[in-house]
C-alpha cells in the first residue's frame, strides 16, 4: 500500500495542519549557574544529554542528581515536554530528540547543554506520538538543516523555530489523539520487537564482557606490575579541523567510530576515545593509519611492558562511560584517562591472554553476527512503517 493510500485510509480525509514551530511552542533552555561540582552529590534529578541521546522517550530510571536550592528559578522538565541535546559531533546527530510520557511527581530538570520545547496549551500533540515525530527521517532531515558549526555543530534557535510541525486533524482534538493514538500503537509493537532481541544481544555481550574481565583480574604479587594509565599511554585530544566525508585516503574516527575520511593521519593502530558529547568514554580500536578528530581522544602507547592490544583491553575494562557522565555534558579529561591503577603481568602471559580474546572475540561475534542483522533488519522495517505513517500530506506554502 502506498504512503498516500494508507494515510488517507489513517485520516478519514481530514485535514493535516502544518504550523512552524515557534507558533505553537515555546522553547526553553537547561539549568543555568552550575558548576562541575553541583553534579556530585546533588539533591534533585534531571535529564542528562545521555538520557536524550540514547531514547526516544525519556527513561525515569536514567535520572541524575544535581544540586538546586529552593530560591533557584529554573525551568522543570513536564509531561508533554520534547527535549533536545544542543550541540553533536555531526549535523545528521544535531538536536537529537526524546519526549517527556512520563508525570513526574517530583521536579525534574534538564541538563545544562540541552534545550526544551513545551507546546501551547491548545495544540494536542500527544508525547507518545511527538516521541516518534520527531525521530522520523523527513523530520531529522529538517532538524539537521538548522545546525551550523565545524568540529560541534549546534543549532540554530532561529532556524528550529521554523520546523514543520504536523496536526493531523486540529480542528477536532478527539479525533487528532485517536489518530495519533493508531500510528503510537503500531510503532510501539516494532520497538517491543527490536527491544527483545537488543536485550538478547546485549544480554550475550554481558557474558562476553564478564569473562574477558576474569582474564584481567590480577592481584598485586610477584611479576605483577602495578601502573597507571598514564604510565602507558600519552593521551592527546585529536585535532579539530573540517573532515571530508569521502575521498580520503584514511579512515577518520570521531568519538564513536568512522565519521568520515582524510588525506593526512594522525594515529595508527591504537584505541580511539570518545572525548566530548554522547559518546563520551567510549573506546573503538582504530585499525591501520587513520584520522582522528577533536571528538577523539589519540592513544599513543609509550611502554614497552605492555603489549597494544593488551593495553587496550585495559582501557575496554575501565568505567570512562560514568566518569565522563559525572556533569551536565558527557566529557572525558586527560585526568579521567590518565588516573586510573592497573595490574600488568609479564609480557608472555599478555600474549597468552590476547590470543585467548582475540580467539574469544572471534567466537562470540560468530555466536552473535546473527543477531544484529536480525536486529538491523527490524530496525529498518521500523523506520520504514514509522516514515511511512509520519509522512503527512504537507501543503506547498507551509514554510519548511
């Protein structure tokens, strides 16, 4: 069934309304006056860039704390609310979106480097229905055209005020929640699908992970050494200039993974770190000579007691992801890599121990290969049905 045969068939022949954003919402920032030191032991929870980044709805279980005293005036986080992160590594990951469905009974805040849209009270735009909205590829397509920026990119307020938003129905505000409703229900039944099999994945990972850590428990004794990071490695934010997307001939890595290519390199087989924004902490091993940009962190091993890819299992084993979470926006510090102790046992017994894990890796990708195609399939058919019901007839004068 086509996309227009099946909407029309969703809608009845009623009307869509378009209105830009900024007509029917207000947009409104984080909190305001913090310090790195009001994130640690705080009294009040809030929604990190990390809680946004990673869910199209905001997860309750995922809240921080932060200090806030009762005189401060800072805006709450509401049901109905869609929050946005502020700032990405990439234009296509600007502004990513997650609705508030949840009714806190408790003040909420939202963190520092992000912002918030709240629609007026006469727009019904159910969260459970703006929480796929604003996701769907139509929409982030709009949403990246308001970024500007060369290393971060951020986003225009001016520009986001204009997005196209989608009413089906306005006129009859029963009828507009029980269209919303329709479209909410079938997309939820994909993401349960995807939500199973994710849980599966992750639930293999985990035994992946408990067994490579087992390997990597020493106790300080004879022939071990005890070192820090920073003992082993010099670490060095990577360099923050324009990044071809193609044409280059090595591989760019950015704070999770290839983000493009180059002509130059800065780095060659060595761990890259996810310096600043959602993947903060995150360690990728980065193959053969390649790029990395300031969103990365270059490790550069300067020992030779400690074989590579045995040092970069103890960077795998340390908990960069909750350091780099410990303020408002995701950011790992040269202290963070460099302060950690580790336990270093003599180089044959690092051989042994990589040739274990690299034959373990093999085995647990072979075990598991099946099930992230499964799961990219799901996912692609999701976003199909997801852009198929959220592609609304938009009349040619609406300003996009």
């Amino acid at each position: 069934m086509s996309k227009i045969t099946y909407l029309q068939k969703l809608l009845k022949n009623s009307q869509v309304g378009w209105k830009p954003l900024g007509e029917i919402a207000e947009i409104f920032g984080g909190l305001t006056g913090k310090s790195k030191s009001d994130f640690d032991g705080g009294n009040r929870k809030y929604v990190s860039y990390k809680n946004i980044f990673n869910n199209i709805q905001v997860d309750p279980s995922q809240l921080e704390l932060v200090k806030v005293s009762d005189h401060e005036r800072q805006y709450e986080v509401k049901y109905g609310d869609v929050l946005f992160t502020g700032s990405s590594e990439t234009p296509g990951e600007v502004a990513m979106s997650s609705a508030v469905t949840a009714d806190f009974q408790e003040p909420v805040y939202l963190n520092s480097f992000s912002f918030g849209v709240r629609f007026n009270n006469d727009i019904r735009l159910a969260p459970e229905f703006a929480k796929y909205l604003f996701r769907c590829s139509w929409m982030r397509t709009e949403i990246a055209k308001t970024a500007s920026g060369v290393t971060r990119f951020n986003v225009s307020k001016e520009r986001f005020r204009k997005l196209p938003i989608p009413i089906p129905c306005p006129s009859n505000p029963k009828k507009s929640l029980e269209i919303q409703g329709e479209i909410v229900r079938i997309l939820d039944a994909f993401t349960e699908l995807t939500a199973e099999l994710t849980a599966e994945l992750t639930a293999r990972k985990k035994q992946y992970n408990y067994y490579r850590d087992q390997l990597l428990r020493f106790e300080d004794g004879e022939g071990i050494a005890k070192m820090r990071l920073g003992d082993i490695y010099d670490f060095q934010y990577g360099t923050g200039n324009t990044i071809p997307r193609t044409g280059g001939r090595y591989p760019v890595y950015g704070s999770n993974g290839i983000v493009g290519s180059h002509d130059e390199y800065n780095s060659e087989d060595a761990p890259v770190i996810g310096h600043i924004g959602a993947y903060a902490g995150i360690v990728n091993w980065g193959e053969g000579k390649h790029f990395v940009t300031y969103n990365g962190v270059i490790c550069r091993i300067k020992t030779k007691e400690v074989l590579p890819k045995f040092a970069y299992y103890l960077l795998l084993i340390q908990d960069f992801l909750s350091m780099s979470n410990s303020a408002s926006h995701p950011f790992v510090s040269y202290h963070m890599l460099e302060a950690p102790e580790v336990f270093v046992p003599s180089l044959p017994e690092q051989f042994r121990i990589v040739a274990m894990l690299s034959k373990f890796d093999a085995l647990t990708t072979s075990l598991t290969e099946g099930l992230p195609r499964e799961i990219e399939l799901r996912q692609k058919q999701y976003e199909y049905y997801r852009d198929l019901l959220l592609s609304f007839p938009k009349p040619e004068q609406v300003e996009a």
